[in-house]
C-alpha cells in the first residue's frame, strides 16, 4: 500500500527529494581541495544548471494516461 502511495506523492515533494539525493551525491564526489565557497557554487551550478537553460525551459504538463481501447 505504502507503494502505491509514494507513486502519487505530491510532484514537489517529489523534485525536493531528487535535489537532495543530487545533492548528496555531488557532495561525496566533491573535490576537498577547493575552497567551501567554490564547492557551494559548483555544486548551485549543477543542480540549477546553466542560467541560459532557465530562459528556454518550458513547464510541461503531466504526461497523460494512454488511451485504454
């Protein structure tokens, strides 16, 4: 049941939840010779992505259930 329920969690929840799990990863994978500051920017840079992207991303709607026949 518990299942079912985490498959119609809410979808903000849900772009929370994969941000943290990137964000985990990419601190593991982080280069402890840098300076803090120059680990948070690379770091902001791989989870928002390029500014330019922000211009062109589009919100798209849920993908829609096939057609039963």
């Amino acid at each position: 049941m518990e299942l079912g329920l985490a498959l119609h969690a809410d979808p903000d929840r849900r772009k929370q939840r994969a941000r943290k799990m990137a964000a985990d990863a990419i601190d593991r994978m982080g280069d402890a010779t840098t300076t803090v500051e120059d680990r948070a920017v690379r770091k902001r840079d791989l989870l928002d992505g390029p500014e330019e992207f922000n211009r062109v991303r589009i919100a798209r709607s849920k993908r829609s259930r096939p057609i039963r026949e």
